[in-house]
C-alpha cells in the first residue's frame, strides 16, 4: 500500500533518559492518545502538554521496582526517616525529586525489594526477564495514514527468532486477574499495548510479529504476580482506538483547535444516568 503521506523513516534510541523521552513534543506515546479519548478530552490533554506536572508520589514505586528489575531508570535515594511529617523529611524528598533521583523510605525500600524478589521468584515473570533483551528502548515511527509521528518505550524487548516480546511491568495494588482485566478497561492499558506491538513492528524490530505480555505485581504482601498476554480482541479494539486518536491529534494539530468533551453543538445535550442504570430504573419504576 501506498502512504498517504510522506513517512518519516523509523528511529530506535538507545539511552535517551526518560525525562527527555517524555518531553518530546515533535510525537505522541500512549498516555497522549489514551488521554485525548473518553473520559479525556483535547482540550485537557493540552493543558496537561503544556502544564507537566511534578512527580507523583504513587509512581515511586513502580519506578524504582522498574529500575531494580531493568537496571534502567532513576536512582533511587533512600531515606532514613519514619514518614514525611517532619521538615526535614519533606527537604530531603523535594532535593531528591529535584535531582531527577526517586525518593523512598527505608520501609518503602524494603518493600520495593520483596516485590522484586516475589517477581524473580516467578516462573513466568523470571522467565521473561532472563532472556536476553533490551530495557527501556526508545522507538519512534510515522503513522502512514495520518502523518503523525509516534513514540513507544517498552520496559523490556526481547527479540526471539520466531517472535518479538514487548514485556510491560505493571505495580499495582490488585494483581488479581479480576483486577488486572478491570485495569486494562479503565486504563486503557489495551490501547498502549496495540500501539507497542505496531511500532516495534514499524521500527523492524518483529519481523515475525510481537505478542505484549504483562508482569503484574502487587504492592501488598506478599507480593503475587499474574504474568498474561494482551488478548487478540482487546487488541484489535485498541489498536481502533488509537487510529481515532491519531486522527483527532491531527486535526487539532493542524486546527489548532482543541476541543472539550462536547464540542460545538447546535443545542444543548441531554445527560441522564449510566446506560445500565437507567435500563435498571426503567425495569423498576416504569416497566412493570
């Protein structure tokens, strides 16, 4: 097939830092495509573009668990206080933000610890991981349809003779497989995982394919692991979502327009319940 515009050759980045991955603003990652869908909008993915905020605390977590596992990401500064009530405590948390370094408490260290060893300990997890690979890659290539360019930064890439494995380490606080799927539902985690398989595919990386897989590891004691595969379904479902994505990303690009969740309208719309309640409240109430 012929593109539908002039595409820019694919590009693998070895050692580009995180901070400057996500600071491009010449292409869009996951997070941007997913944040421009329902329940976000246009209009607060730019504010957000333009607004980035400071760390969050929440992610500490998984950034160190990520860089013990993968060997790849911000240091991580332990520090010899109980929690962060005192002054000095909350100092030493902002200098350690400040040096691009992940602040943890000691017991918060010991928990990143025990989880990494709950996933070492893994037959799958550990299995994924032994394999020689590549951690923290950072891919970028054009959308044939829409001109756009894309980013993509797997955790860990290993590229096996029959096929390419995008592997995505997940903490959480549920790794139940119940929890997981309704993870993937509310995060859109099958979008990132379409959008991984394409670009490694666009980049050359898979020449037989790639297939994304997931380590889930729970924050809580003691730490269990559910290793899947992005379902082939869910997959297709969220490779369509991006393409919508793209096209809304080029047309406000090109626009300049970035609209809220309603748009212009001619009248005002209507709002009721969720579907499901309204169809249990009619049963209820009006049905009978």
């Amino acid at each position: 097939m012929t593109a539908a515009v002039e595409v820019e050759a694919p590009k693998v980045i070895d050692g580009l830092s995180a901070d400057e991955y996500h600071a491009d603003r010449t292409s869009i990652s996951s997070s941007g495509l997913r944040a421009l869908l329902a329940p976000g909008c246009p209009a607060q993915f730019k504010y957000d573009r333009d607004h980035p905020t400071p760390p969050k605390k929440e992610f500490d977590l998984g950034h160190a668990a990520h860089q013990m596992l993968l060997g790849e990401g911000p240091e991580i500064d332990v520090l010899d206080f109980d929690n962060y009530l005192t002054k000095a405590a909350k100092t030493a948390r902002a200098e350690a933000y400040d040096m691009g370094v992940v602040p943890l408490l000691r017991r918060e260290y010991e928990q990143v610890e025990a989880m990494v060893a709950a996933v070492r300990s893994h037959p799958d997890a550990s299995s994924l991981l032994a394999m020689q690979g590549v951690a923290e890659q950072s891919i970028y290539w054009t959308d044939p349809d829409t001109g756009i360019r894309c980013r993509v930064r797997p955790d860990w890439l290993v590229q096996h003779p029959r096929v390419t494995l995008v592997v995505d380490l997940k903490t959480t606080t549920d790794a139940s497989p119940d929890a997981c799927s309704k993870a993937i539902e509310s995060y859109a985690y099958h979008q990132q995982g379409a959008l991984y398989i394409d670009g490694v595919q666009a980049a050359g990386l898979a020449p037989e394919g790639a297939r994304f897989i997931w380590i889930f590891v729970s924050k809580k004691a003691p730490h269990l692991v559910t290793v899947r595969e992005l379902a082939d379904q869910d997959q297709d479902i969220g490779r369509a979502r991006n393409e919508r994505a793209l096209r809304i990303y080029r047309d406000c690009e090109q626009t300049d327009t970035w609209p809220d969740w309603t748009g212009p309208v001619p009248t005002i719309p209507q709002l009721g319940m969720p579907t499901w309640a309204t169809i249990r409240q009619f049963e209820e109430y009006i049905g009978e």
